[in-house]
C-alpha cells in the first residue's frame, strides 16, 4: 500500500529523503479504511477526481509550502499535514447526491463540520493534546475560507442535519467544545466567516485552493460545485 503513496509522490517534485519523510507522517491515515474507502470512485469529488486523490494532492501541496513558508518561520509540519490529510473526511458522497437539505447545510457550507466530527472520532489519539487539537480542528473547519461554513446559535448541532450527528455525540466534551468554539467564530446568521486562526491551517487552505483549480478543468466540474450533478459521473466518463 506504501507504493501507493508513492505513485502520487512520483508527480512532484520531490527528493527521496521528502518523499520518505511525508509517507512516514501520513501513512497511518492513509491506511485507514475510512480513507481507503474515499480512494475509490464512490467518493468522486470534483470532476472525476477521487476524494482520497484530491486530499493526498492537498497534502503533496501542503508539505511543499510548508517546506518553502519555514524558512521564514516556525511551522508543525505534522499538524498542517494532519489538517490537510483530515480536512475532506466528509461522510457521503457529494456529486449526484439526493440528499435535500436547508440552503445553509448543504454540502458546501457544512462538509467542514462533518469533517471535524469524523477526524476527531476515528483518530481521537491526534486530539489528546488540547493545542494540537485546537490547531487540526480549526485548520479543518475554516479550509474553505474565504468561502463560509455553517454555524450554529447555541450548540445545536442537531438543527444543522449533518450526516454523523451521533459521532458528535460521543465525542469527548472537550472536543465538542473546540469544535463548536470554532464554528461559532465570526457567525452571522447561520454561517461563519473565518480563517484558521493557525499559520498551518492557513497554508493548508491555499494549498487546497491551488489543488481545486487544477482538478476543476471542465463545465460539468464547476457547475457541479453550484448543483451537486455531474451527468458525466452519471455515465461512468
């Protein structure tokens, strides 16, 4: 499965000893079946670019800003991959979607959320430290910036139909907390408007911006990101 890894390593740019040094950071979530599962074609994401794809190229895009932005400052190079690696862990699949929900909890503004939930609730050995979860958490919630996310009034969550409300339920008090605490941050209406409060969150975000525009080459790919139908995923192309 390390081959893998290296096959989307291969693409850029990178000496062995990077390549090395970033399979060893990401390969436990790699790994994960949760993962895997978004490294097929049910989890296509944009255009007809696996979700798993997408976030590897997120996370090749990441560790190469980080590695350019430290020569001028201090960065955790594990937090901003694990916030890259993390940050699209949405629980269904977008494209093609039936799925009816309020104007403010579609896909788009709410996926953040679902995002954090799952993060925190299949790898909870990444959020023991409250710092390092407060840094992941809020990299993954505000990713979409200068784009919103949806936000609550009064912690309830369970208004915002999300997809896997009871992992959030079973989540440590102190992670729900931090992950409300985010969401919350410069809300108006039922929305928030907010970067990462954290330099590897904010790395992160350009990252996937820069990986969003290369992936999005067609008509179906943009207009899918406004309607959430891609008829050329419908026909197998």
């Amino acid at each position: 499965m390390m081959d893998n890894i290296y096959y989307y390593f291969n693409q850029y740019n990178l000496s062995d000893i990077e390549k090395e040094e970033l399979a060893t950071l990401i390969y436990p979530i790699f790994i994960h079946p949760e993962f895997q599962k978004r490294m097929t074609r049910e989890y296509m994401h944009h255009g007809t670019i696996t979700l798993g794809e997408h976030i590897i190229k997120d996370t090749i895009t990441t560790y190469i800003l980080c590695r350019k932005k430290s020569k001028k400052r201090i960065i955790n190079l594990d937090l901003a991959l694990k916030i890259s690696m993390l940050h699209d862990l949405y629980t269904f699949p977008w494209q093609n979607s039936q799925e009816k929900t309020s104007f403010f909890h579609k896909h788009g503004f709410r996926h953040p959320v679902e995002a954090c939930i799952n993060a925190t609730y299949w790898f909870p050995e990444y959020f023991k430290d409250v710092k390092s979860a407060e840094i992941i958490i809020d990299g993954i919630m505000h990713h979409m910036f200068p784009l919103p996310v949806s936000s609550v009034k009064n912690n309830e969550l369970d208004k915002m139909e999300l997809n896997n409300f009871d992992n959030f339920t079973k989540l440590d008090k102190d992670i729900q907390y931090i992950i409300i605490k985010s969401m919350k941050r410069k809300r108006f209406a039922k929305i928030s408007f907010s970067r990462s409060l954290y330099y590897e969150g904010r790395i992160m975000s350009k990252a996937d911006k820069k990986v969003a525009l290369s992936e999005i080459k067609n008509f179906s790919s943009a207009k899918a990101l406004l309607t959430g139908k891609n008829k050329k995923i419908k026909k197998g192309n």
